[in-house]
C-alpha cells in the first residue's frame, strides 16, 4: 500500500510487481529452468537493470534447451514453483490455473505462451489475476548472458537477494530496437527512448549497433533506420494505441509526440554517433549538501508526506509537476533530489514558465501533481541515479543459442531449492496454527519459519499430517 502511494497508481498493479518478483525467484532456483532460461524484454530492463516506472505484466525468456518447450514438462515444472513459492511467502498459484500453449510462430519455429494465475496479499474475490509468460527458443543471443540482481524493493527479499540469468544490457537494447522497428508497439518506443536516454549507451554503440545487425540478419530484416519507422503502415496505429496499452502500466502517460520526436536522434547516434551537448548539473545553490549521498537507483518506499517516487517518474519521463508549496501551486520541472549535512531532503527544480532555479524542503511540500505537460531538460535529471549497469566483457558469441554454456550460469541465492524430481511418496502436511500446508518428501511434521497464507510471519513450528502423494 504504500507503494500504491508512492507510484499514484492502483495497489493491484503494484502486487503483481510483487509477486513478478517471487515467480523469478521461483524460476531462478528451479534445477532445471536456472540453467536454460534467458530473461529478456521490459520486464526485465525495469526488474534488473534501471527504473522505467513502467510496470509489465508479462515475462519474457529465451529458452536454450528446445526439449524444455513442452507443455507437460513445463506444466510439471511451475506445480514445484507453486509450491516453493507458497512455502516461501504465502502466494498461492492454483495448479489448475497453470496453462502452456505450444504453437508455430510466423517464422515456423515453436514457441509456448504460458499463463499462471495468482492469489497475493490482496486477497481479491471473483477471477484471479494473471501473469503470462512468452518462451522462445529460436532467437540469437549474440553475447553471452549475465548474473543479474532482481530489484524487489518488498520487506521480504531475501537476505541475499534474487538472481536470475538475463541478457546483457546491450544486448537487451539491441533486441528492443528491433522489436520496435518489427512490430511498432508502444512498450517498445516507450522502452527504447528510455534505454537511449541512459547515459550508459553512449559508450557502448558499436556492441549495440553490431548487436542489433546480427539480430536483424538472423529475422532476415534490415537494419532498422528512421526512414523504414516513419513509412511502415502500422505506424498510425502506433499512435492510436498508445494509451490503450501503457496507460495502466504508469502514474500518468507521457504523449506520444513526446516519445516519437526523440527516435530521429536515436538513430543519429545509433548510425553516425552524433550525440548532442550533455546539459550542465544544478548547482547547489545556498544550502551546504551532502556530497556523499545520492538517491538509490531504483524504486522505494520512502514513508514521506510526499510521494518522491511520483516526482521521480515525472523526472524520467519529463513531465511537469504542479508542486503546492507555501500555500500556492506552480508548474516545477524536476531534476534533482540532494540531502542537507542536517539531514534535510531538497528537490532542486526549475519553475516552467519563468525558467527560475528553485529549491524546495521536501517535508514543506504540501501537495503535488503530475501532468502531461513536458518539458526539454535544462539541466542533468539527477532524480533516476542509473543502477550498476551491468559492464561485463561483451564477447560476441559465434554459435547461436545453442552454444550456450549452463556451467557459466550461477546462482548465488541461498535460500531452498526446488527439487528436481518429480517421483516417490511426498507428506502433506499442515500447520496446526495457520492452515498452511507443506509438502515434504519426507514423512517430518516439524516446520521452519514461514508465513502464513496472508503474507505474516507465523509462530507454528508443527504441522498435522494431510495426505500422501505419489
């Protein structure tokens, strides 16, 4: 709930963020799933390498090993994912619920759509929502894949964290430019001038650019340019669709202008490196700041008055803030977010209309507003401090997906693995203070600490038996 504030947006959204996070955590200790799963997409660039503010619904994985898209063997797999993540927060995924469709794509390949259904700490009635996962296996990963930190900013991370096997920034931005100039979807012009904004990419154009050429040889299309955007036919419905299928995903939707007038100075840099000036950092003005902080990289709860991380998506998306400060609202372009030695948190922004530098005491701040008024950065937009992009050596791979290595890929979460079999007498049983059941492959009625189905800590430590299954 109270990211729900922070974000302005519905708490429903904000739980399937939440439970994104355990189904990775589900996926990445799977035996079999941690070595051949890449993830890739949207989801991806928002959960494990900076804040997009854009909140996915979907999860997307290149698969390595091909034998792995089958419905029975997929179907059996997230049954033992349902029941590790039951045990380790309380979110229930119905067995039932768990479909995978195998299909022939357009390309003549075989790829799965999966669909899983969940019961979270909202606990709401009628039809539970859903997540939908997108497997393929005959992509061309060009460079090798990462380790990668899930961000789930949640009080119950683990205490080592999630991780999960993922595809290099570089070639994530690659895969999503020609995915635009493929299909011409909203979340992906959305993704794409997001990823062109990051100032990490302007030392990585030749890895993107001879990326993105292999990706493209491989679809058999060409090497996307301004040119073929701007005449594809799907490009009226592109605008058209805009707030159809991103409006639910943000606090407020920038217009489209906005995004697409920024895709010929991608391409100016992505063919010819043509990089406009940097804008200057704000100075500091009359307040003695600590020098040492900055703001955490990605999305928090900061338990303030003022929802920081509304105004930190305003920043990222340039978009205008009507701040009520003093007894009297204006029109603020955020940038900066700086604390005082004393411990004081400043937003360092400049009035819209008078093009005056101002600081403002966020604990004075009495009322904000985001709207779609945008706005050209006079300054650094310090607010969205970029995460620990991930700069591994970039080798470029000579086989295809198949000469993926899965002894390079480890996971450093210790928490409980899923076990790889499926056979033999397993214990049902379940706890005599909360109700929640336990599946064990041994017939031990003692418990460790869990939570119960609402997501609390639960002080039972022994279970009565249930059932056996075989």
């Amino acid at each position: 709930m109270d990211f729900s504030r922070e974000f302005v947006l519905t708490a429903n959204v904000i739980e399937k963020d939440y439970v994104l996070g355990w189904v990775l955590a589900g996926i990445s200790n799977h035996p079999e799933l941690r070595k051949s799963w890449v993830f890739k997409g949207g989801t991806c660039l928002k959960k494990c390498y900076f804040e997009t503010y854009r909140f996915s619904e979907d999860l997307d994985f290149t698969v390595v090993n091909s034998e792995q898209q089958n419905e029975s063997f997929l179907i059996n797999a997230f049954k033992e994912i349902a029941d590790w993540v039951y045990e380790a927060t309380g979110i229930q995924i119905p067995k039932d619920t768990i479909r995978f469709e195998v299909y022939t794509n357009p390309r003549g390949k075989i790829s799965v759509q999966g669909r899983i259904s969940y019961r979270g700490p909202l606990q709401p009635g009628g039809a539970l929502p859903r997540i939908k996962l997108d497997l393929t296996d005959d992509e061309v990963l060009v460079l090798d894949p990462v380790n990668r930190e899930v961000h789930h900013p949640y009080s119950d991370k683990p205490a080592d964290g999630i991780q999960i096997q993922a595809y290099c920034f570089e070639e994530l931005f690659s895969e999503k430019i020609r995915a635009l100039a493929e299909r011409l979807r909203p979340r992906d012009l959305y993704d794409v001038i997001h990823l062109h904004r990051h100032d990490s990419t302007k030392h990585r154009r030749d890895i993107i650019m001879s990326t993105l050429k292999n990706k493209c040889s491989f679809k058999c299309i060409s090497v996307p340019t301004i040119d073929i955007l701007e005449n594809k036919i799907e490009r009226a419905e592109l605008e058209t669709e805009w707030e159809n299928m991103l409006g639910h995903q943000v606090p407020v939707l920038p217009p489209f202008e906005q995004f697409w007038r920024e895709i010929p100075e991608l391409f100016e840099w992505l063919h010819r490196g043509v990089v406009k000036p940097a804008p200057s950092v704000m100075s500091a003005m009359r307040y003695a700041v600590d020098t040492t902080w900055r703001p955490p990289a990605m999305a928090q709860a900061w338990h303030l008055s003022t929802p920081l991380e509304a105004i930190r998506f305003a920043a990222v998306n340039r978009l205008c803030v009507n701040l009520t400060y003093q007894g009297s609202r204006r029109l603020i372009e955020p940038y900066s977010l700086r604390r005082t030695r004393d411990g004081n948190l400043l937003l360092y922004a400049v009035k819209h209309n008078t093009r005056e530098d101002r600081s403002y005491r966020v604990d004075r701040i009495q009322g904000t507003e985001i709207t779609k008024v945008p706005f050209t950065p006079k300054y650094v937009i310090e607010l969205t401090t970029s995460g620990p992009i991930s700069a591994p050596p970039t080798t470029m791979r000579t086989g295809g997906i198949g000469s993926i290595r899965p002894q390079q890929i480890r996971s450093n979460v210790r928490i409980p693995k899923i076990s790889a079999s499926n056979y033999g007498a397993k214990y049902v049983f379940e706890c005599s203070y909360c109700g929640k059941r336990f599946t064990r492959k041994t017939n031990n009625s003692n418990l460790s600490k869990h939570k119960d189905k609402h997501g609390y800590p639960c002080s039972g430590r022994t279970g009565f038996f249930v059932d056996t299954k075989y």
